[in-house]
C-alpha cells in the first residue's frame, strides 16, 4: 500500500479504520484468553473463582509483627529482610520478642 499518493482525510480515514481494527482484535484476543484459562482450570477441576482469589490476601496486607519501643513509626511484619533498625537492637544484644506487638 502505497500511502505517499493518499490524500490526509484518507490517511485520517485509514488511522481510525486501524484503531477499529486493532480494538476488535484486542477484545479477541482477551476472549481467547479467558476460555483458554476457563478450559485449563476445568481440566484440572478448579474452579474459576478459587483461580481468581488464589494469591491473595484476605485483607490486603500483613499485620505489622514487630515495632520499635521509641519510634511507632518504625514497623515490620516479620516478612522479607529485617529492617536496618531491628538488626541494629538485635546486634545491640537486645530480645527481639521485646519488640513483638
């Protein structure tokens, strides 16, 4: 396709025929998507809605674990690396259950 000898509305006409086009595709691919995983999660006898939910946490985040007697703002949840300051009180010899909420 030769667009050098188009005029610019037939360019603009063009342009939206390819974002209408690209759009249908989109949705779809995102339909083959969808009966792709319902069909995998049928085949192994999950249900969709367990799929869904698996990873998550009930309310989104953890509760902080452990916080610093001298400053609230200094938390952690017990989860990951230990945060500069709990390495520092545990390396200072003190209990880390002293700091257990």
């Amino acid at each position: 396709m030769d667009l050098s000898n188009m005029s610019l509305g037939d360019l603009r006409n063009l342009q939206e025929q390819i974002k209408q086009e690209m759009k249908k595709r989109e949705q779809q691919e995102v339909q083959k998507a969808r009966e792709q995983i319902l069909a995998i999660a049928q085949s192994v006898g999950v249900p969709l809605k367990d799929l869904i939910t698996t990873g998550r946490g009930k309310s989104g985040s953890v509760a902080v674990r452990y916080r610093h007697p001298d400053n609230a703002n200094q938390q952690w949840t017990g989860r990951g690396r230990q945060p500069k300051w709990v390495k520092e009180w545990v390396e200072g010899g003190k209990s880390l259950d002293k700091l257990r909420v």
